[in-house]
C-alpha cells in the first residue's frame, strides 16, 4: 500500500475533529471513533518534476535558517545549507525531540515495557509521589504526558531556568502544584516529556540514549549523538537532541511510511496513526497536538510537523508524499517570531503549491479549515 493512501481516511476522521470541536473553557479535543485507512486502488502515478527555484530563493534570504530539504516521493529534490552549515553539522532541535520521546514511548508499548497510554504514572515514581496529597499525580497517565495535559504547572517558559538549575528534574517536575486535573486542558511543560525521558529509563534498563540508539537510530541507518542530562543522568526528555538535517529527514520520511523502513516496522504504525489524532490544542498559537506532534493546515494540506525552538522543524506532508526539514539558529531573539512564520510560508507557497498544482487531486483529500480557537493562555 503506497503510503499516502494509508492516510486518506485518517485525513478524513482528523478534519471531522477540527469542524466537530466545541467551544468552551477546556481545550480537550474530541477523539475520532475510528483510526482506520483505505485500500490502495494501485501505485501512484509518477510524479510530475516540479522546480523549487523559488523555495531556495526565498531561502537564501532567511538569515537565521541554516538548512532546508525536501523529500518527495522518497527523492530528495531539495537539499541546501546557508550562514556556515553543512550535512555532517547536528542541530539542536530543541523541541522537536518531543516527536523522537513520543515514538520511543510507542516502542515501548509495543514491547510490553510501558502497559499502555493509559498507564497511571504513579508506580513509576513510588519514592517521589508516597504522599496522600499525591493521589491525583499518581493519577497523570502516559498519554496525559504525551499530550501536555497533566495538570501540573509548567516547567517552560518562566519557570524553565528554575527548573533546569534545580538539583532533581524529575523531582522538581513532579513537584509542581496542580493547577488543573490531569486530562484537562494543555499546558505546555518540557517536564511532562521529561518524566517520560525517566519512565523509559525506568523500565528499558537502559538510558534514553541507548534506547534510541538501538530501537531508533541504529535501524534507521545512523548514530544518534549524546545529548544533555539532568543531574541525575537522565537524558534531556523533549529538548536539547542533536540530529543532522538528513537524519531529521530519515525520521520524518519513517513516519511518513507508517514506521516501516526496508522492509522492517520500527515504529508501530497504530502508533504513528494515534501520534497524529489531534487531542488537544495550544493556547497561544491555537494549533492542535497529538503525541509529540503538531497539526495544522499548510497550503491547504494537513500537516504534521516536529516543532523545535528557533525554527527547527519536520514537516511530514502525507497527502503530497512529502517531508520538509529545516534548521535554523537557536540563538535567542525577536526575529526569531517573523522567521518562524516566514518558513511556514516559505513551505506552504513554494514547497507544497508548486506539488499541488503539478497533480491531479487524489481520493479522500479534502481541503481543511482552519480551527476555531476560543481558549487563551502561554503555551507554544
């Protein structure tokens, strides 16, 4: 089954979600019933060349971007580095490592090592959540992790460098008050992913690193670079990674592929069909979120996409057969806003409109609307 074909119905149940949303205080988004897909009618026709001339133009005039690539239907048409980058550097992807946390907590539930999303956290942490007051932390289950709906205040924003200068992360994360019960609404905290950094270390026997390495990264053909750790050895959950661009690239096209790569299932595809259900939104950008992963509407395609500080992204682009990756400075400051929205344009303008307007429309890919948002707060 080609692999744009296995999503036609899940576009269809995911744009169902978006037009069924209701509006209200919580920003929980109604799951749909069913997470099926269709049966190939047959191959694709192959693709008409296409020229992303003005993709690299409008690139080049990106100060902060570091790196840009597109891979269409398993080609990679487009691969430029700009201000000093080069194929063999690793970017820090910041928060785009939530999407790599999210496909390992998907491995292991498949090896039995996690009993499911709906796992209760609590018998991981017995020594930090032994107090009566805790009961409703014990209660935050791996997808309240996963989706940023664990209730707890977040360690982001201005509470991050009080977090990350703290002598326990896992302790200090667990610690936060509850400023909503668990499953309730988003709020965006690299803690959460964190915790779930600890949990596979709990109960891989391994560190996080090496259980990437060995379930990730070694399979798909690469080796995964050391990245931070917390004062205790944990790897840095959600934030930090490094990856070149062309391995960011491997991981998107895994995903696009429904986990598969020659032949061999690295990642459950239930999993990577669940990690892009949207379950809930953020409160500032209004996007939704899945497990780890972003959802929007880009140039008229749903669009998944690993989203990291500065502009570190993976754009996965099923309807099209396509990923995007792109790289950019980490460095603080205010341009990075207008960066941001300039690659989404950049992408959306001069990446997915040329693809579109080079095929004939297929089954079940239907245009989506945007969201109505009515909720408000400080996440991403």
């Amino acid at each position: 089954m080609w692999p744009w074909l296995r999503w036609c119905g899940f576009l269809s149940a995911s744009l169902c979600v978006l037009a069924c949303s209701t509006a209200g205080p919580s920003d929980r988004v109604a799951e749909p019933e069913a997470e099926r897909g269709v049966e190939s009618a047959g191959p694709s026709a192959p693709p008409v060349p296409v020229s992303f001339d003005a993709a690299e133009a409008a690139a080049e005039k990106l100060p902060r971007l570091r790196s840009l690539l597109v891979d269409r239907r398993g080609d990679l048409v487009v691969e430029r580095y700009f201000n000093g980058a080069n194929p063999r550097r690793p970017a820090n992807i910041k928060s785009a490592s939530k999407a790599v946390i999210s496909a390992l907590v998907g491995i292991a539930i498949e090896r039995g090592l996690i009993p499911g999303v709906d796992a209760p956290i609590g018998p991981f942490f017995p020594k930090l959540l032994a107090g009566e007051a805790d009961a409703a932390k014990r209660a935050i289950t791996i997808q309240d992790l996963l989706t940023m709906r664990s209730g707890l205040e977040s360690t982001s924003s201005r509470n991050y460098g009080a977090w990350v200068h703290s002598s326990n992360w896992v302790r200090h994360a667990l610690s936060r008050r509850l400023v909503g019960m668990p499953g309730d609404g988003m709020r965006y905290s690299t803690g959460n992913t964190h915790l779930l950094s600890a949990i596979l270390t709990n109960v891989s026997g391994k560190s996080t690193w090496e259980f990437a390495r060995d379930a990730l990264a070694r399979p798909l053909g690469f080796e995964l670079a050391r990245w931070p750790r917390d004062p205790q050895g944990i790897y840095f959950g959600g934030n930090d990674m490094e990856m070149t661009p062309r391995q960011m690239m491997t991981f998107g096209k895994l995903y696009l592929a429904g986990g598969q790569t020659e032949g061999s299932q690295v990642v459950p595809a239930d999993w990577i069909t669940k990690s892009f259900v949207p379950r809930t939104r953020s409160r500032r950008s209004h996007r939704l979120y899945g497990y780890g992963w972003w959802i929007r509407d880009l140039g008229g395609c749903l669009t998944y996409y690993a989203w990291g500080f500065g502009g570190q992204f993976i754009f996965v682009i099923p309807e099209l057969e396509t990923v995007v990756v792109a790289t950019s400075s980490d460095a603080p400051g205010g341009q990075r806003h207008d960066h941001r929205e300039e690659l989404y344009d950049l992408v959306a303008q001069h990446v997915i409109a040329p693809i579109k307007n080079s095929e004939a429309p297929r089954p079940g890919t239907i245009p989506l609307a945007e969201p109505r948002e009515t909720t408000s707060g400080a996440n991403p």
